[in-house]
C-alpha cells in the first residue's frame, strides 16, 4: 500500500513540474517583439508643416522616409534638386532728414502648377514703412488691384520688381509722400506707378491711382518748373499702341505729364508747353535719324509729333509737316488714311488737364 503511495505522489509531482514549464514557455512567446514605425512625410513648401501617417511593420522591416510631390512636374523643385532661379528682396530707402524708413522684403515660394511647372515663382512684396517708432505694413498686390483701374495685365497682382523714388513732399501738405514704381509681368507690359501718402483720416498709408505703361516706360519724378515739386514724366505707350501695337515696343510716343493734386495723379502734360515743344523737335529730330531704317517707325515717330502738336494747339502746321515727311517714306501708300487715324487716335486720348 505504501508502495502504491508513493508511486502516485511522484506521478503528481511530474504532472505539476510539466505543467509550470508549459505555462513558462507560454509565458516566453507571448512576449512582444519590438516594432519599427515608418513615417510618410508629404511636404508643403508654402507651409513647411509636414503630415505625418504612423503605421506598424514587420519587424524585419526599417524606417523609411518618402517625399510625395504635390504635382508630377514639381518634384525636383520640392526635392531640392531644381531650387527656385529666383532669390528674395530686400532693399531700403531713407528720406533726406531721416524720419522715414522704407524696406521692402519679398519671399520667393511655389504655390499652384502655374509656379512649379512653369518656373514662375508667385511672390508678394512687402512694404515696411517706418516713421518714428510707427510701422505701416502695405501689400504690393494690394496696391497694384487697387490702383489698376480696371487692367487686366495689373489686376493679377505679381510684380517683377519694385522701386521707391525721392521722399518729399509732393504736394506741401507737410506730409512726405512715397513714389513707388512696380513693374508687372505680361506681354509688353506693364510699369505702374503710385504714390503712398500719409492719410490723416485713417491714420495710416495708402495708395493712390496708378500710372500704367508699357515697357517699363515708369513716369519718373522731375522738377519740371525749377519749384522743388516735380511732376510725373513719362510717355503715351497706349497711344502708340493703338496705331502699331507690334512697333511700340520701340517706346516712340508722344510726352504726358501727371501733377499729384489731393492724393491723385492727374494728366496735366498742356500746363507744361515747354516739355512738349521740346518732344515735339525730338521726334522729328528722330525721323531723320539713321536709326529709323523702316517705314512704319518713322509713320509712329510722326503720330507721336502730330499729337504733340496737338497739345500745343498747332494741329495746322502740325499736319502740314506729318504730310510733307509722310510722302518721302517709300514703303508707305496711304498717308491720308494714316493720317486720319492718327487723329482719331489723338482724340481719343485728349482728356488732358
């Protein structure tokens, strides 16, 4: 009996002993095998925050990194391969005495296909303009829509390039006033120029109407009366355009002059006759130079004298002239149609003050 005993108890012993060592072993691989983590960046370059995905991998697997392009077309661009060609901007400007600081920054980004695909970065420049311990902030696009006057080439709001001319006073209110000259990108166009005066009702800067013309022909500040306030000089591209839109890029056109009255920029080329006689002798002077080699340079350099002559009242002696010089160009068969749509063209464009 004893013996029967003993036999059963080291029957239970094995049975607890292979029990402990099964519950081990399951114990054993039911401990977690490290995982990796792969991250999958698509970067933004407009706004530099990447989105992140985590998602659990084999362990055999490693970390991996991969760079979505937004477009097919812009993946050098984004991968740093292909950076932008152009660079940002920062240029400063100071009045005379000192009391105004004006710096203008531009950041150069991608934003849409037009920009990656075609190389054409989308940027705004910004206008810091600093007076005592003031800071006026202003948007070039904002500027350019607002003073546009209905362009199409302007109202897209990017500018190629931007400057500032002389701080003073244009108008002896007491307030210095800021010329501002923005060249915009399109098919022969376009330069606008506006002026940023100190508005006393609002308490901050804004823009006024804006000059626009072709050709980077921006109407510069000159002090036309020996008076120490200048007026806008610059040339009717629009004019020529119209009679010969594919010759005016050659800028042969007739003179305009615009006075800053009460925050605008108003046409008031008649009130300087001196300026237009001696545009007037220009482009004649012009028309017997050898470097008008065809006809239809020299018809538009004698529009622009015609409309000169306008401007003085002397349309008589003007076309007189215009028909004299007109019968000596040898590639032209019509100058009394030319003529006549050269008036036409004048008259269009007589909103002069």
């Amino acid at each position: 009996m004893k013996k029967i005993l003993t036999l059963f108890s080291i029957f239970i012993i094995l049975c607890l002993c292979s029990c402990t060592k099964v519950e081990n072993a399951e114990k054993s691989e039911s401990i977690e095998t490290p995982q990796y983590i792969s991250i999958t960046s698509t970067t933004n370059l407009l706004n530099p925050i990447n989105s992140l995905t985590s998602t659990e991998t084999p362990a055999t697997s490693q970390a991996t990194m991969t760079i979505t392009p937004t477009y097919p077309c812009s993946a050098l661009y984004e991968s740093g391969i292909f950076p932008p060609t152009s660079t940002p901007t920062w240029k400063q400007y100071r009045d005379l005495s000192g009391n105004i600081t004006v710096t203008i920054t531009r950041d150069i980004y991608y934003d849409d296909y037009r920009s990656y695909c075609l190389d054409h970065p989308a940027s705004d420049f910004v206008i810091d303009i600093n007076k005592g311990s003031e800071h006026y902030i202003l948007s070039a696009v904002n500027i350019l829509r607002n003073s546009s006057e209905g362009s199409a080439d302007t109202q897209s709001g990017e500018a190629e390039d931007i400057d500032v001319g002389p701080i003073q006073d244009l108008d002896n209110d007491g307030y210095e006033e800021i010329p501002l000259y923005l060249n915009t990108m399109g098919a022969s166009c376009c330069t606008t120029t506006v002026i940023i005066y100190y508005d006393t009702s609002s308490h901050y800067y804004q823009s006024s109407n804006g000059i626009i013309t072709k050709y980077t022909l921006f109407a510069k500040a000159t002090d036309m009366k020996d008076d120490s306030v200048p007026a806008f000089v610059t040339w009717n591209t629009n004019f020529s355009t119209d009679l010969r839109a594919s010759d005016a890029e050659d800028g042969i056109a007739p003179i305009q002059v615009y006075k800053y009255i009460n925050h605008s920029l108003i046409l008031s080329t008649k009130k300087y006759p001196k300026a237009i006689e001696e545009d007037a002798q220009f482009w004649l002077n012009y028309y017997d130079s050898p470097e008008l080699l065809y006809g239809y340079d020299k018809e538009l350099t004698l529009a622009a004298y015609l409309s000169d002559m306008y401007s003085l009242g002397k349309q008589e002696e003007g076309e007189k002239v215009f028909t004299q010089k007109c019968a000596m160009i040898s590639d032209v068969t019509d100058c009394p149609e030319f003529l006549k749509k050269a008036i036409a063209t004048i008259e269009k464009y007589s909103n002069d003050q």
